[in-house]
C-alpha cells in the first residue's frame, strides 16, 4: 500500500543537504570541542561556525545562541531558568502563559507553580486560539518574571501578535519568550523585528536532525543554568555539544530561510485546496485556529461526533498519516484542552483532525486524502454510534 | 493482498498469530481493546494493562504491521458488566466472558476491522476451524487439547466463523514458544486465569459491594426441608457446590444446592443431595451451521475448566435443549455455558438455566 504521510508538524524527514553536511562530523571530525588538542579544535570549530550561521539567520549575535537537546529542552530552559533567576533578583513570583502552550511550556509552567512556589497566570485565547496583547497587557506588572507565548500553534497552526507582546513587556521590563518551534519553517524568526528576549527552536520541524535544537537568549537577560556540569554554552547547558547534529540544524535553518518563500508558496496552495475541500465534502466540520493567520502548511478540524483517534486509526489503514488534537496511543482520548480552550463543545472537540504539508506534498497526494477523508468520516461516525447507543 | 486484522493482547499466542500470518503474505494489521475499569483501577485491567499495551504495540512495530488500540470500555460497560450484574441478580453465576467474545471482539472489534478493509480477524485461541463439503464452517478443538479454548468460542454464528482466523489451533503451546524465538517476538504468556479483566485481581464479591450494594440482602439459609438453619450475606455471595464460608454448624458437611431468588434464601443440603442428572440450556447458538433435528450423543462441557462428560442432548426448537447424564453432575451452575462436541467438533452451546 502507498503511504502520504500527511504530518509535518509533527516531523519532517531529513534534507538530503542537511544529512550530506553532517556526515563529516560522525567520524572525521569526531573530536570533543572542550578538548584542547587539534581534534578538539575542528570540532569546536564546527560548533561555532554552526552558531554564527544560526545566530545571524535570526538577527542575534553567536553568544546569544545556545545548543539544547530541543524544542523541549529550550522551552524548560527558557522557563525554568529565567523564573529562578528573577524570582534571586527582583523578587519576581508571577509567570504569565496562555491556555493554548505546548506541554513543553504548559507542564513547565505547572511544575515550578506546584514545586517551586510560582503562581501562574493561564492568558485567555479568542476563538481562533489567538492571545490578544490586551490580555497580556492588563495581567503584566513589575513582579511578573517570564511571559511566554507562543510563535504558532502546533495544533490549530494559529500565530500570535508577537512583536506587539514582546514590545508590552519591553516597556515592564520584563521578558518575553516565545516557542518558535512549530513557527521556524515558514515564519521570520528575526528576534529584532520580533522584540523577543528568548526563543525556541527545535531542529527536525524544518528538514534537520531529531535532537538538538536552540534557545536563543538576549544578552542582559538574566538566566540560570537547568542542566549542570563541565560548563559548555557559557555556563548556561552543560554537556559535550552534539556536533554533527549542531551542524545539521545551521544548513537545515539556512535552508529554511533561503528557500522560506518557495516553500510557503508551494504547501499554501496545497493547503487552501485541503481545507476547501473538507469543508465541502464533510458534512458536520468546522475549520479550527485562525483562517488566515495560520501557518501555511496547516489544516486543522473538527468533526462533529467523531471520536479522532479512531479517525487516524481509520486514515492510517487507508495510508494517510494525519494526527489529532489528542495524541493519543492507549485509546483513551480527551478532547484537546487547546479546542476547550478555544471554546468548543465536547462533542465537537473530541473529533478533531490536523492536517499538516510539507515541501515532498504533491497535488495528487492531496486529492487521494479529499477522496478518502468523507469515507473515513462516515465510517468513525457509524462506529463510534455504535460505542454510545 | 488480502488484509486481515489481528486481534492482540502482547502474549506470546496472538504475536505468533500475527507473525504467522505476516508470512503467509497476508496485509496484516494489528488491533486491541481497551475494556472499561472502575475509575482508578484502569491500570490493572488484565486484558489491557499499559504494560500489555506497549508490549502489543513493540510486537506490532517488530512485526512491521500498524497497530491501533480500540476504544471498547463505553459499550464493554454498557453490555458486559451489566450482562455480569443482571446475571447476579437473577440468582446466577454469570461468564461475562462469553458476552465479550460475542459482542465486543466478534462483533464491535470486527466492525472496526471490517472498516479498514480486512477480510478476516484473527486471534491467539488454541481452536481450528473446517470448512465442510456442504459449505458449512466447523469450529473444532485445539490440535493441543490441553489448551483447547473452543468453549468460549462456542458462541460465534456461521457468519462471524466465515470471518475467522486462528492460526495457532494447529499447533502445541511448545511448538508456538518455539515460534515465538525463530520470529524473535517475546514468548511470555499472560498467566492462565478465570478472573474477570475488570475486578482487577479483587474478588467479585468486593466488586458487587460497591456497584451493587442491592443485591448482598442477607437473608435464610434452608434446608432441602424449609428449615431455616442459618442467615446469608446475600444470594450473590455464593455458588452452587460451596461448601466454605456458610456459617453453620452441622454434623455433616453442607453444600449450596439452591438459590430461591424470589425468597432471597439459600438452600443447603448434604453432598449427596448436590448435582442433577439432566439440566436445561438456553440461548443455544448451534456453533455447526444446523439446528439438529434429533437427539443426539455428545461430550458435554459445563465449564471452561471442566473435564467433558457424555450426556444425550435433546434439542427442543430453535435454540434450547435439554441434556441429560448417566451420574449426577455435582457443579452445575446456571449462568455458566454448556457446550457439546462430538470428537473434535463444537456442535453448539448455551446458558445453563437450571
């Protein structure tokens, strides 16, 4: 059976460039970029060079980027350290995040709320999932130590005004992070036009490697380090750099800003035609996030009285890969807090669908979903009636 | 290529089950339920612990074939546990099991394998199935009789049969752990056992206190004679045959015999006044694909543990029978099913009523 896999939010492959210039750094350049000798030298080197290249394709300067394991850890490194080092500072307890975070962010945010004694403040999200900056603007005050919101949202593809929060908390002095994760394979990431003082970035949404990933840290912003030991990364991450995969997420990111506008223009289309033709052929659906301002490769629905982990089951044995707003392995789904949320119904949020393109897409690929999709649809319908008589 | 869905639990029969059909060429995909538990005991819900899960899913991926985990525990709820709390309360020993088979694995479980375009389902029973001359499916025993599962199977119609797979009933448990180590999938068992996937390992009595208070009234205890000797913990407490747990002292030893449901008392009696020579059947499914039209010699089997015993079968209609013994049977218990075999094929079976 041919597969399309249809989720690229979730990951993309590697970039064939990408892989080509890691290749090196496995076993040529092996070295340890602490070391002192020569081996050690190429490396760090390479590590550097991977910097410049990563700090000037998002406007900073080298020193202000440092090498995470991910999107994941960036985010962690970005709460976690900033909080406990405003909190020695300033005194500051208060973390302001929206509803609609990735866990990344929304766990964290929890974690140092239940451990650590920092109260947060859940943001609220219009209808589309968007956070508006007058919602930030009344909740900010001196004592508030991190904002983070995110860039785009990896469910609802939906993108926040950025630039007008980042300039709300400038003004307080206070700072600002936002997860680009989702957001950095088509949207600029210029952290000066953005005003952002940290930023994550995580290196397989755009054609890199799973594994490494960024945050990018303005300098005076104060940050403690989470993960500690031979003081790599200035102090702020400890442990020996990854090098070959460092590597890959420079040429992947170069490529993804070089080649952005052919990208977006290429997954729009596909995207536009996916998006119609759900709402066309599927009785009972709802586009969900924000109908232009989205990420360009994202689709995302719901199906009234469909259960969605049942309907990827359903799009998988038919070869689709598409994924849902519950991620869900065991069979047990909840609807998506981010469409609660958003303010749907029940009964509508348990049935959502997300329907992600990237450069491979083909037009054909996309026409064999639409012809699938209303079949998929029917027959989760049909069994899930069955389920609750 | 033909696609056929395999029903998984993460043991060792159903991975070789889906291995063994993976080399035949089939298109195979793998499913498993998720059953309801009480709120909070999720995790110990033998049929599908997290740990059987990721197991199944391991295989699946070791397997190359796609995995899913079907969601059953809103309908397993509404049709299993009431089926097991409604037998209580008519005074039975329910086997929720067999409604299971019945309802949720060949009848929910299918649909959703029939929605993705598979023909057949397949599962890790220790059963084989014929096709006969006049076109009729045979559900027969295991080639491995010491594992033969066909009782539980006894309640699949000719239509779910033509749909069915079981890959395994031709070979001996030792031949399929050997199977297991040449396709390299794990070759642990899930330990043997009668308890109910939803009681979590707890005893059935504990359950029915927190879900059915109603039904644990206590009430007389009577002999075969009316008398009344003693006070029970309520009807649902005891099985037919129990001679532990009644509170009463008598020179001789005492066995439940009865259940009066209408006067919530229990009957007691001596061993010799225990066990029937002739019990009624309901609910028949003639598992062969023909209503027999006479009477007829079969080996009976009135538990999934019990050892079979000759008896003569008397079908009266469509799907009841009356079947009697040469000795009295000492553990006959409504609620549990009786299924008849003629060498190694399953005739039929049905509900013990009495």
């Amino acid at each position: 059976m041919k597969r399309v896999y249809l989720d690229y939010a979730a990951t993309t492959p590697l970039d064939e460039r990408v892989l080509e210039a890691m290749l090196p750094y496995f076993r040529q350049v092996f070295g340890n970029p602490s070391s002192v000798h020569f081996y050690g030298q190429q490396a760090e080197n390479a590590v550097e060079e991977a910097r410049e290249r990563i700090a000037a394709l998002i406007g900073a300067h080298p020193q202000e980027i440092v090498f995470t394991s991910g999107g994941s850890e960036a985010d962690n490194l970005a709460l976690r350290g900033v909080a406990r080092a405003r909190r020695e500072m300033v005194g500051a307890r208060r973390i302001l995040t929206a509803r609609v975070e990735h866990a990344a962010v929304a766990r964290t945010a929890q974690a140092l709320e239940r451990e650590e004694g920092f109260q947060v403040e859940w943001l609220e999200v219009d209808a589309f999932g968007i956070v508006h900056p007058e919602t930030v603007k009344q909740a900010l005050g001196p004592d508030v130590a991190l904002v983070s919101v995110m860039y785009a949202n990896n469910e609802i593809g939906s993108i926040n005004p950025i630039a007008e929060i980042a300039a709300l908390c400038r003004a307080q002095g206070v700072p600002f992070h936002t997860d680009a994760v989702q957001a950095a394979a088509y949207l600029p990431i210029d952290v000066q036009a953005l005003g952002v003082d940290l930023l994550s970035l995580g290196a397989h949404k755009f054609y890199g490697p799973k594994g490494v990933g960024a945050l990018y840290v303005r300098q005076g912003t104060p940050l403690w380090p989470v993960q500690t030991g031979g003081g790599q990364e200035a102090g702020r991450r400890a442990g020996t750099h990854n090098v070959p995969y460092i590597v890959g997420m420079a040429r992947a990111l170069e490529l993804a800003v070089e080649e952005r506008e052919s990208r977006r223009a290429w997954v729009q289309s596909l995207r536009q035609r996916v998006i119609e033709g759900v709402l066309e052929r599927i009785p009972q659906a709802r586009l969900t996030g924000h109908p232009l301002y989205r990420l360009p490769n994202h689709a995302s629905f719901v199906f009234k009285g469909v259960d969605g982990n049942l309907l990827l089951q359903l799009l998988d044995a038919a070869g689709f890969a598409c994924s849902s707003g519950s991620a869900c392995k065991s069979g047990q789904p909840e609807p998506s807090e981010v469409l609660l949320a958003c303010g749907l119904e029940r009964e509508w949020a348990g049935g959502s669908l997300r329907v992600t393109l990237g450069a491979p897409t083909t037009a054909e690929e996309v026409e064999a979903f639409l012809d699938v999709l209303p079949r998929c649809v029917e027959q989760a319908r049909a069994l899930q009636g069955e389920q609750v008589r | 290529m033909k696609r056929v869905v395999v029903a998984m639990s993460g043991g060792v029969d159903s991975s070789v089950a889906a291995a063994l059909l993976r080399e035949q060429g089939y298109d195979v995909v793998g499913m498993m339920l998720r059953l309801w538990s009480e709120p909070g005991k999720e995790d110990s819900n033998r049929c599908c612990t997290p740990d059987s899960m990721a197991l199944a899913r391991r295989v699946a991926a070791r397997l190359g074939i796609p995995f899913y985990v079907i969601d059953a525990r809103e309908i397993f709820r509404q049709t299993v546990v009431e089926y097991f709390l409604e037998g209580y309360r008519r005074g039975q020993t329910p086997n929720p099991c067999l409604l299971c088979n019945r309802q949720i694995r060949w009848d929910f479980l299918l649909r959703h394998a029939l929605a993705i375009g598979a023909e057949a389902m397949a599962t890790g029973h220790y059963a084989r199935l014929r096709r006969t001359e006049d076109g009729r499916y045979e559900l027969l025993r295991a080639v491995d009789r010491t594992k033969d599962q066909s009782y539980v199977l006894y309640v699949l119609t000719q239509e779910k049969l033509s749909r069915a797979l079981f890959p395994i009933g031709e070979y001996t448990k030792e031949q399929v752990r050997a199977l297991a180590s040449r396709f390299g999938l794990p070759t642990a068992s899930r330990p043997d056992s009668q308890d109910l996937c939803f009681l979590a390992g707890e005893d059935y009595r504990a359950f029915l206190r927190r879900n059915a208070p109603e039904m644990l009234q206590p009430g007389p205890i009577l002999d075969t004679q009316g008398r009344k000797i003693g006070v029970h913990q309520g009807l649902a407490a005891y099985t037919i045959g129990q001679r532990k747990g009644l509170g009463i002292a008598a020179p001789y030893p005492l066995y439940v015999i009865a259940k009066d449901v209408s006067a919530n008392a229990l009957i007691v009696g001596r061993a010799e006044e225990l066990g029937q020579r002739s019990l009624r059947v309901g609910q028949i499914n003639w598992t062969c694909g023909r209503v027999p039209e006479a009477p007829f010699q079969a080996e009976v089997k009135i538990r999934y543990t019990a050892r079979e015993v000759p008896g003569w079968v008397e079908p009266q209609g469509e799907d009841r029978a009356e079947v009697r013994f040469e000795m009295a049977l000492r553990d006959v218990t409504p609620g549990q099913a009786a299924v008849f075999y003629q060498g190694d094929v399953l005739i039929g079976g049905g509900i013990i009523e009495g």
